[in-house]
C-alpha cells in the first residue's frame, strides 16, 4: 500500500513539473509574440531573449547594411525612465514658440562662457531656460538664480555609471536630451559656446521648415567641414555601424546646437544615443581624444581623432534619414541655423549675472 503511494506522489510530481514548464513557454511566448520578436528564431536568439531589441541597424537608401553590437539589457530600464523606449510612441505636435524650452550646461571651468551664453539667450528669448549643473561652486549657483525663468538642474552623476563623470567623454549630453525629451515638446540643446541673435524672422522660417518636413525634427545644422569617417573611432561602429562610403560622403554637423521636437523619429535618435552613452566603450573609446590633425582630404582620410556624442548622433540620424528616405545632405550645406546662431568659444566675461524679470 505505501508503495502505491510512493508511485502516486510521484505522478503527481511529475505532472506538477510538466505543467509548470509549458506555463512557462506559454508566458514567455506571449511575452515575446507582444514585444513583437519571435522566440525560436534559434537557439542563439533564445538565449538571448530581449537583446535583439538593443541592436542598432544601419541603413542606406532604405535597405538594412549592417547591425551593431547588442547594447545591454539592463539598460532598458533608463529608456523606461525617460519614456524612450519601444513601449512608447510620438506624432509630431505644432510647434507652441512661448514653450520651447532652452537647455544648456557647464561645470565651473566654463562658467565665463555660460555667462555670455545666459545674457545671448535673454536677449532674443522670454522663454524658460533649463541649465545643467555639472560641477558649479555656489557662488555660480547663486548668479544662476538671478536669471529670470531660469532652472538650475543639478546632474546626478552617481545615479549613472562611473564613467559618465568624466566630462570629456560627453556622456552626460545625451543623458541630457534623454531626461528633457521626456518633458517637453520641443526644445534647443545648446552648449555655453552658442550665441544667439537675429531671431526674426530667421527662426519663424527654420520652425515652419520643421513643422512642412523640410527638415528634421532632430535638427543639426552647422557643418564641420569634414566627414563624420574623419572624426570618429573606429570603435563606435561596433555599436552603431555605418555603410562606410556614406561615413566618408556625409558632412558631420556640430552638436553643439541641435533643435529637439518629439517625433518617432527623434525618439529612436534619443533611445540609441543614450544606450552608447551609457556605454563605456561606444561613446568614449580609449586611444583617441577630440583634437584632429586633418590632412588634405578632410572627407576620405581620418584625422586621429573622435568626437563623441557629435560622432554618435551624426551616425544615428544619418541611418535612420536612409531608413525613412529623407534627401541625402551630402557636403551641400544647409546651414539655416547661422542666420541666428553662431558658435564663439573661448568667449566669456567675468561679468556678474543678473537678468531679473520684467
């Protein structure tokens, strides 16, 4: 009699475990059926799960060349935060000029520029301005808060990997973009160097050409004059590939002034320029620094240098334009953003702010 029971506990253990393994397989097909990936693509792929969301595609003119890296996995939960994922979607909403946000950064080496930089933007500009702080004494602060409609952000470095504190690696820039995007409808992202003027009616005609399509609503509009081959480690491109006969055709454009609506579009630029900033080998590899030593062909020979986030981003969006068939920029250069800004670095004072409200 014990032995019949033995048997029987055993059958029921058995079932137990069988049932308990297809519930299993049922939820993790569901999972994926929603994510929209098919599980048993191969035993490869169901290893790896979720991780073929986190690959970059490369693309020219509309076809897939090549895919990057996976980024890891365990940074999905940074896209979440900042509402850039692939759970989230935008339309492009008509551009609100009382409610463009203008967001800018410095730590204390760079405050004589940012000084400058505050009094330009308050010149032509009512609007709210959010600024970084990326290491600022007090007494720095304090001036901030004299400026009318001004927020002073401080950027919390230890919520983020080690190397994020290093400034020169320009990780915290599209951190930046990432946590503004999901605030606000549209905004500038300017560095301390950038000086405005001239708005009218220059900037009324470069928001109509973005609201028409006529450009993007990630908008890079001063050219480097050279190539994004030239200016970027090769290391990048493990993460984020690029046909490399349209690396050497294409202008880079500087980041230092980039107009931000939210769309698909610059969701997808967001998501991926955030997944190499937060990793440590895309956005700053070792052995290259941003000083460049162009020789006589600026487009074709590379200048042993890397520019960071302005390499990152020109890789993203020159993809993702092939992607959706926008008209190649080649070397023909749209510098609209000239008419109203213009880039002095090196230019500060040691000027006390104050701007109060009027």
């Amino acid at each position: 009699m014990r032995h019949v029971s033995v048997l029987q506990l055993l059958s029921i253990l058995v079932r137990f475990f069988l049932i308990s393994v297809i519930a299993t397989l049922i939820v993790l097909i569901i999972r994926q059926w929603n994510e929209g990936m098919t599980l048993f693509q191969s035993s490869r792929n169901f290893l790896k799960l979720n991780l073929f969301q986190l690959q970059f595609v490369a693309y020219k003119d509309k076809v897939e060349t090549a895919r990057g890296l996976n980024f890891s996995c365990g940074l999905k939960s940074y896209l979440h935060k900042w509402k850039i994922s692939d759970d989230f979607s935008y339309k492009f909403e008509p551009i609100d000029v009382s409610k463009v946000v203008i967001v800018t950064y410095a730590s204390s080496n760079h405050f004589f520029e940012a000084r400058r930089a505050l009094r330009s933007i308050r010149s032509v500009f009512k609007n709210k301005i959010i600024f970084y702080d990326l290491g600022l004494n007090k007494n720095e602060i304090a001036e901030l808060k004299k400026v009318c409609n001004l927020e002073v952000r401080k950027f919390e470095f230890q919520r983020f990997p080690n190397f994020v504190s290093r400034l020169m690696g320009y990780n915290f820039k599209p951190i930046i973009m990432a946590e503004v995007f999901s605030e606000f409808e549209h905004f500038w992202i300017a560095d301390t160097s950038v000086r405005f003027f001239n708005v009218t009616p220059f900037l009324t005609d470069f928001y109509n050409n973005i609201t028409s399509s006529a450009i993007e609503t990630m908008a890079l509009r001063h050219p480097s004059s050279h190539s994004i081959f030239a200016a970027t480690h090769p290391s990048m491109y493990e993460y984020l590939p690029i046909d490399a006969a349209l690396a050497k055709e294409l202008e880079m454009l500087d980041a230092n002034t980039m107009f931000i609506a939210r769309s698909e579009m610059t969701r997808e630029a967001i998501k991926w320029n955030a997944l190499c900033a937060l990793t440590e080998e895309c956005m700053a590899p070792s052995g290259e620094g941003i000083y460049c030593n162009f020789r006589e062909d600026r487009y074709t020979m590379r200048a042993g240098c890397h520019r960071f986030d302005q390499s990152s981003i020109n890789i993203i969006m020159a993809s993702l334009l092939e992607r959706d068939g926008w008209k190649r920029r080649d070397r023909v250069q749209d510098d609209s953003m000239r008419n109203f800004t213009i880039v002095k670095r090196g230019d500060g004072d040691g000027l006390p702010l104050s701007i109060p409200c009027q």
